[in-house]
C-alpha cells in the first residue's frame, strides 16, 4: 500500500494537479519531509504568489494552518484572510509566523473581530518583521487600545507604506496616538482612518502630526464627524504642508463653514492633487467658494 512518503513524483503531482489553492497551501504542507520537498518543485506551488481566502470562516483553527504554511513557504507576497472570523487566537497564529516570513508584503485581516488584544500580537510581530509594506486590520474593533498598540509597533517598523485602520472604533484617543507616531514615522505612504469616530479633536491630532510629517501622501478621513472644527484644523496644516496628495474628508458634516476654510487653504496648496468632500453638506456659496479655489489651484481635481 502506497502512501505520501512512498508514492512516485509523478502520482503525487497528478494529486497536486486537482486540488485547490488553499489545499495546496494549507493542508499539503507539513505532512512529511518528502512530501514537503516534492510540493517546493511543483510548478503551481512555486508561484503561487498571492492568495485570497476571505469570506470563508476558517476561524482561529484555518489561521493557525495558514500560519504553519508562512513558516516555510517562500513564493508568497500578498494573503487575503478578511472576514474569516480568526479572532485574537488566529491573529496571535499569524503574527508568530510574520516574525520568521520574510517574502509577505501585503496582509489582508480585516474584519475578523482581532479586538485590542489581537491587534496588540500583529503589533509585536511587526517589531522584527522586514518585509511587510501594506497591513489591512479594519472593521476589527481594535479601539484606542489597539490603536496604540500599532502605533507604538509604527515606531520600530521601518517598511509599512501603506495602513487600514478604517472602522475600528479607535475615537479622538486613538487617533492621537497614530499622530504622535505620525510625528516621526517616515515610511507610511497611505492611511485610511475613515469611520472612527475621531471628531474635531481626532482631526486636530492629526492636522498636528502632518505638520512634521514629510511622506504620508494619502489620507481618509471620511465619515468621522469632524464638522466645521476638524476641517479647520485640517485647512490650516493643509496651507504648510508639501506632501499630502490624496485627502478624503467625505461624510464629515463640514458644511459651508468648513468648506469655506478648505477652500481658502486650496489657494495656498500647491501640492495636494485629488480631494473628496462629498456628502457633507455645502450649499451653493461654499461650493461657489471652492470652484474659485480651483481656478488659482489647477493642480487639484475633486473626487
């Protein structure tokens, strides 16, 4: 009777041959050394550079099998595991291996209800993690907890560009510590922070930290309830600062007030290329207001 260790090469591939990505990547390895050995030659394995599982609700129980996989696997850059219900267990799993993985880059765990504690775990790993450059964790209910957590974690993480953190609760509190890493962070590219409920004071926090900041470029802010106050502060840094791109202020309540303020800080910016201020209220004299500040500012087109 034949078995993994004693099939031939050929019998094993034609296996390998009918079953999916994930069997592939998940249940194939660690069975045996031989078996180990033949799946690093086999050709759809060894590029395999991107996997998406989302939606399947593996639980923590598939997160610790996908994790057992990045400890040895080499070809994978991108892993999709949103919405799969790991929880902080499964997240704990996925930042052991992250510690030793050294090809990942981008990692997809959003909404998988991780919470502060599992956020706290994908925080240590990126402490002697090299290589991951995108880290998606919205919709987990991190809170300020765990936004401090990941804040602190930016400080030490020097190859993150790009961070998700939209709808997880973090409030004005956690988006104070996420500026006050902003302060000094100087590989972050891309933040998305919408849905947080943040407020005025949020956007204040933030507004600070980008006037030191010299390479966030894309910023969302959307649907946080900043109103007339946090575009504000935001329209103030905006005069000074020389690097931001992309800003997102969408579904924020600014209204006319705050609308009239972004548009007298359009007139000072020359950097800024792509705003969106949708769904928040301008009447006709602030959208007259910010129509103006685009002819002197041709370099910016709304969203």
């Amino acid at each position: 009777m034949h078995t993994f260790s004693t099939l031939p090469i050929e019998i094993v591939y034609r296996i390998m041959d009918h079953q999916n990505e994930q069997t592939l990547f998940c249940s194939m390895q660690n069975i045996s050394r031989r078996l180990n050995q033949i799946l690093s030659t086999y050709e759809r394995y060894r590029t395999l550079t991107e996997l998406s599982l989302s939606d399947n609700e593996i639980g923590d129980k598939g997160a610790e099998h996908i994790a057992d996989s990045l400890r040895t696997n080499t070809t994978l850059i991108a892993l999709d595991l949103g919405k799969n219900e790991i929880g902080a267990e499964g997240a704990q799993h996925i930042a052991d291996a992250l510690r030793t993985n050294t090809t990942l880059t981008t990692l997809i765990l959003s909404n998988n209800g991780i919470g502060a504690t599992g956020a706290e775990h994908i925080a240590d790993a990126l402490g002697t993690n090299t290589t991951l450059t995108g880290l998606d964790l919205s919709s987990n209910e991190i809170g300020a907890e765990g936004a401090q957590h990941i804040a602190d974690a930016l400080g030490m993480h020097t190859t993150l560009t790009v961070l998700e953190l939209d709808t997880n609760e973090i409030g004005a509190e956690g988006a104070q510590h996420i500026a006050d890493t902003l302060r000094t962070n100087t590989t972050l590219t891309k933040l998305i922070l919408s849905n947080n409920g943040i407020g005025a004071t949020g956007a204040e926090h933030i507004a600070d930290a980008l006037r030191m900041n010299t390479t966030l470029t894309g910023l969302d802010l959307g649907s946080n309830e900043i109103g007339a106050e946090g575009a504000q502060h935001i329209a103030d840094v905006l005069r000074t600062n020389t690097t931001l791109t992309t800003l997102i202020l969408f579904d924020n309540g600014i209204g006319a007030e705050g609308a009239q303020n972004i548009a007298d800080a359009l007139r000072a910016n020359t950097t800024l290329t792509a705003l969106e201020l949708g769904r928040n209220g301008i009447d006709d004299e602030a959208a007259e207001h910010i129509a103006d500040a685009l002819r002197r500012n041709a370099s910016v087109n709304m969203v």
